[in-house]
C-alpha cells in the first residue's frame, strides 16, 4: 500500500529491526538500560540541553513536560490548533489539573504576540496562575518563523513564563531551515521530540531539558505509566533513525511538494497549502467517500475529509506520488 494518512505508519527496515535485536538493555524503571541512556544523551547534546527523558509516546512526553512546569490550578498558553491542546485527549486538565488558555493560531502557525500578552493573568487569587508560554514547530506542516520564535520566547521569560515545545517534526522544521536542531530548541526550556513520525522509528519519544526538571518529568512519566522495562530496544530503534534517516526528510519535503503541484493540475482540487512534509487539500465534499475507495482498490491509503491532509514520509517514493496523482487524475476524468 501506498500509505499517506501521516507520517506515523512507517515501518522499521532490516537494519533498524537488525539494531534493535543487537541492542543492550537493562532496566529503564531502574534507570540502567544502557541504550535509553545514550540515546537520552544523545539528544540533549543534538539540542543544546542538559539531560533526556525517553517517553512512549509524545503525547506522554507532552503532559508530562506541562505537569513539570505547572502545578495544579496553573495555567499554559497554547494554540487552539496546537496537538497538546487539541489533539492529546485533554490530558493536561484531565490528568495534570493544568488549565489550557488557547490562543487562535495566525495563519502561520504562529500565536500572536499581543494575544500572549493579554492572556497572561496578573497575580490575583481570581485567576489561574499562568506559567507556561506553549509552542509547537512544525504545525500544520509550517516551520515556525525563527524571529517569532525569539520574540514570543522573550516575552514569556519578561513576563515570568517558562516555555515549551511540542517538537515533534522538529527535524523536519530543522530541514526546512537549513538550521542545526539546537538553534530552533534553543529558545524553550523544554521539547519534545518524536522519533516515530518523519524519522521513522516504531515506538518513542523524548523529552529534553534542565536536568533538574526532567527529573520531576521522570516521576510524572511514572505516574502516568511511562515507566518501560528493557526499552533499549526501542531506544535503539530511535538512534538507528537520528543517525541514518534524518537527511531523508529533504527528499519527504520534495515529494510533498511534488504531489502539491500534481494535485494542483486538477480542476477539482484546490490544493490550499503545502509546507515540509504535509499537503493540504480541499475536495469537493461528495467525492471524499467515493475517491477514498477508488485509491483504496488501487492499493493507496488517503484520509478523504473536506480538507484533507497528505503526509510523504521514508516510505513513499517519487514513483509511489507519481502514481497517486495518476490515479487521482483517472477518477476525476471518469
């Protein structure tokens, strides 16, 4: 199958599954599995930050970086379109008793400075305690501008906020930029970033930052049930993609792009945006059902909704985008 619902359902190659067989374990709860360590470390050298933690997921990594940085009744600033607000299940008030202020995202993915400003609450025992300034790069397949980010990061340490970043894609952001992955974490004090989307890895994220908060991240992870056994071998699937995939995503970013301008070509579609891996279009309403079928029987995965989204990843090739615009083509001209 031609699989383009996300960048998620990549699958691990004979020399990842070959790391993952060879790698060293011991026990993560313990804190002695030598191959979470390294990769731990790993990352925080890659971004500029004193110590890791390896998660299951991001969504874990996320509510526990908000859990380490607010208190019960605290509050954070995110975008309403923001994955850890919208996309996570509400795990922050749910699980951390951490009340979201959601921000409307400008068309960049970008959350107004003055709307930050207004929304952070003066010390009065009416309001929650604001603490925590939430960005995420990238979103909606955008690279947040690299001046923004400064400014919205100065304005919450002015304002006495720490700050967050829901990295998830940030090696693709990094891509894009042509930038080291330190310059776009160096901003925040904490991030999160995913090894199972873009980089392809199956299982895993972390979660980097000063020492002494990732450790109140590594109590919260176990509250939460992160606490893995002989995780190394996951952790070595992660290593395995930070060291052999990371370049591909310029190839991930072509393609979308390519795709972009094949999907373009039909009257039908109106492609509304396309940026680093992701393709946004919108199709006409009665034919998302009908077209989904269609590609399914010809051996391609789409999620057909009014405004779809597509997602290249390693394990789609030229020829494979190729093909989707073909057949896409073939069902408007039935």
């Amino acid at each position: 199958m031609i699989d383009l619902r996300s960048d998620t359902v990549t699958r691990p190659g004979k020399a990842m599954l070959n790391a993952m067989s060879a790698a060293e374990v011991g026990d993560d709860v313990w804190g002695d599995d030598p191959t979470v360590i390294r990769l731990q470390s790993s990352l925080a050298e890659r971004t500029g930050k004193e110590a890791g933690l390896f998660f299951p997921s991001g969504t874990q990594s996320n509510l526990a970086a908000l859990m380490a940085h607010c208190a019960r009744g605290d509050e954070y600033i995110v975008g309403q379109a923001a994955h850890t607000y919208k996309y996570e299940g509400g795990g922050a008030a749910v699980l951390g008793s951490i009340q979201p202020q959601p921000i409307e995202n400008a068309p960049d993915g970008s959350l107004p400075l003055d709307k930050i400003a207004a929304a952070i609450k003066p010390i009065d025992n009416h309001f929650a305690r604001t603490k925590l300034l939430a960005l995420e790069n990238t979103i909606g397949g955008k690279v947040l501008p690299a001046d923004y980010v400064v400014e919205a990061t100065q304005l919450a340490r002015d304002r006495g906020l720490s700050t967050h970043l829901d990295g998830a894609r940030v090696f693709n952001a990094a891509v894009a930029s042509d930038k080291p992955v330190s310059d776009l974490c160096a901003p925040f004090d904490t991030v999160s970033i995913c090894c199972s989307k873009g980089l392809g890895a199956p299982v895993g994220s972390v979660l980097v930052g000063p020492k002494a908060l990732i450790e109140v991240a590594g109590r919260w992870r176990k509250v939460l049930g992160g606490g893995m056994r002989q995780a190394g071998v996951l952790a070595a699937a992660c290593l395995y993609a930070l060291d052999h995939h990371v370049d591909g995503l310029a190839q991930d970013h072509d393609n979308a792009a390519h795709l972009a301008a094949g999907l373009a070509q039909i009257g039908e579609i109106e492609v509304q945006a396309h940026a680093t891996n992701m393709v946004f279009a919108r199709i006409p309403e009665a034919h998302c059902a009908p077209l989904e079928v269609f590609l399914k029987e010809r051996g391609i995965l789409m999620q057909m909704l009014y405004a779809s989204r597509f997602v290249t990843h390693r394990d789609v090739s030229r020829a494979d985008i190729d093909t989707v615009i073909r057949a896409v083509k073939e069902y408007f001209a039935r």
